[in-house]
C-alpha cells in the first residue's frame, strides 16, 4: 500500500487533474519521459503505469457511483514500457 501511494504521488502530477476519462497512453507520455530523464528504471516506471492501469480497471468494473454505474465505460489500454535495463539476476550458491 505504501508504495502504491508513493508512486501515485509520484504520478499525480501528469494526471491528477485530468477527468478519468482522459487518462490514456498519450496522458502518461511525459510521465515516462520525465521518469527516464530522472535515470528511473523501466520497472520503475512500469509499477507506476500498474498502478493507474488497476485504478482505472476499477473504476470500470467494480466502483459504482449513486446511481450503480461504473465511473468509466471501459478502461484505456496501456502499454508497459520495454525492461532492457533489469539487474541480471542472483544466483546464489551453496557452499559445497
């Protein structure tokens, strides 16, 4: 939950003022940009494009407002940036 809320904050920017219906892939364009030009790694990035992607599936399927309708008529697509720079993994060895 913590970190949800620290990449939401971190989000918020380029989205928090837009209505739920204009947050799409262009929307979170310069979030990425300015993520990258921050030297954040593209899992970075993409646990915060998961966040709002979980958000906006809520609001289109489960959240209701007064009136039992969902918030939004069908959630965006969007698009997980490429990982090309994940740490190679691990590998840990027992002592023989």
């Amino acid at each position: 939950m913590a970190d949800d809320a620290s990449r939401l904050r971190r989000i918020s920017p380029f989205i928090g003022e837009r209505p739920l219906q204009q947050i799409h892939e262009g929307t979170l364009a310069p979030y990425v940009e300015a993520c990258r030009k921050e030297g954040l790694k593209a899992k970075t990035i993409n646990n915060g494009i998961d966040v709002v992607r979980r958000l906006l599936n809520l609001t289109a399927g489960k959240w209701r407002d007064e009136n039992g309708l969902t918030w939004l008529e069908t959630p965006p697509l969007l698009s997980m940036v490429e990982v090309t720079d994940a740490r190679l993994p691990y590998l840990w060895v027992a002592n023989s």
